[in-house]
C-alpha cells in the first residue's frame, strides 16, 4: 500500500525551468558557446555541476577549465538564477499541485521534496508551501544528485518509508531514472515519448489526482 509522495520540484511543484535555461544560456553566451534545443534537453534537471560540464562538453571545452574556474562559472549561473528567483511566488505553482497535496493531505499521505536542486528550501519557502513540505532532501546528504538513486531513496527513509510504500513524481529523465533506480513506482509528467521510462505517464501536472493514479496503476 502507498504511503507516501515524493516530489521532485522544477517541472512538478513549480515551473523554474526557463529561469534555469536563461541563466544557462547567458553563461554559454559569455563563452561563446551556441545553445540548442538537444543541449537544453540534456541539462534538464541535471544538477549545477552536471550541467555545466554538459554545455562545455557541447563545445568540446570540457577540459579547458580548472575545476575552480567551472565552481566560478557556476556560481554566476547561479547568482543570475537567484535575482529571478526572487519574484518567484504562489501564482507559480504549477495547475492542479494545490488540489493534489490537499488530497494527499486530507488521506494522510506523506510528502517530501526530492530535488536536485540547492534552491529547493528558499522555492518552497517563496511558493508559501512549507506546511506540506515541512522535508527536503538535503543534497549535503546524500552522494550522487540523479540519475542515481540517492535523492529519491533518502527521501523515502525521511519519510520512514520503504520504497516499494512511495511513489516518485518527476519532469526529468535523469529523475526518472533516479526515482527507477531507488525500486520506487515512478511518475513522469511530460511528453511520454521521451519519458518512457517512467512507469506512469501524464501528460501535464493536471492529470495529478489519486483517482487518475489508480487506474494508470502498473498491472
Ligand atoms: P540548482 P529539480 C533541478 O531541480 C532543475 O531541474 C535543474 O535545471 C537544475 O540545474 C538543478 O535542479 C540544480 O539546481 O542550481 O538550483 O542547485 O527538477 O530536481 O527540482
Ligand atoms: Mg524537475
């Protein structure tokens, strides 16, 4: 019997995506870098690190760089980032999230954030949704950001939880990826097509309700 939620953040809870692509993007410009739509979906949910190396791996600079000079680059990425996280604000939850976590709420589910994102407590804190999400998987704890298990599976132990009581619930490959690799039921919101690894799929974060869950059900 399920248990418990976990819910990953940019792309499910609040769409901070084009926020992170612009920010992206005016680094590679810095660099000289060209920006893509194959290069966009590769970074997609991909920590800061991760996703760094992946743009300058796109232009063969990948070993240009001393470790602190990509740490610097980084931090500007993220420097930008904050400035606009700052306007961020209730109205970004994403459609259907409000109901889904008072329907969890009201059937006494549990729920943690299980991002791979540094930001996660100040966007919880500026989305006004720290009552449901009193936990957050602090990245300190844990080893390796997704695709590997490590986010979703200490989530699940947060929440005193085995995983085969949760489900996951996320926009990216790699987190979906992640979600599989911890032996969690996984949910992908987006276009099936490339998240046909998940073993539920809906479309938009709408199609989020326990009655849609259920019926979707992996036989
Ligand atoms: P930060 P999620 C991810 O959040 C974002 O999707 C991804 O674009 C970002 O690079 C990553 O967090 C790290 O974010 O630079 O703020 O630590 O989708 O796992 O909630
Ligand atoms: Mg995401």
């Amino acid at each position: 019997k399920i248990k418990g939620v976990l819910f990953d953040l940019n792309g499910i809870i609040t769409d901070s995506w084009a926020y992170h692509s612009q920010s992206w993007r005016e680094i590679a410009n810095q660099l000289g870098i060209q920006w893509s739509s194959d290069l966009e979906e590769a970074i997609k949910g991909r920590d800061r690190i991760d996703s760094l190396d992946a743009i300058l791996d796109s232009a063969g600079k990948k070993d240009q760089f001393t470790r602190q000079q990509k740490e610097a680059l980084a931090d500007k990425k993220n420097d930008i980032y904050q400035t606009m996280l700052d306007k961020m604000n209730p109205s970004d939850i994403l459609p259907g999230i409000q109901s889904f976590l008072d329907e969890l709420t009201q059937n006494n589910y549990r729920m943690i954030i299980a991002s791979a994102s540094a930001n996660a407590p100040k966007e919880i804190q500026k989305l006004k949704l720290e009552s449901y999400f009193p936990l957050i998987v602090d990245l300190k704890q844990i080893k390796h950001n997704k695709p590997a298990p490590d986010v979703f599976a200490k989530a699940a132990e947060m929440i005193h939880l085995p995983p085969e009581a949760c489900i996951g619930i996320d926009d990216g490959i790699v987190g979906v990826e992640s979600i599989n690799a911890a032996g969690i039921v996984s949910i992908g919101v987006g276009d099936p097509q490339i998240l046909h690894e998940a073993d539920i799929n809906f479309q938009s974060t709408r199609e989020l309700t326990l009655k849609n869950i259920r019926q979707a059900w992996p036989k």
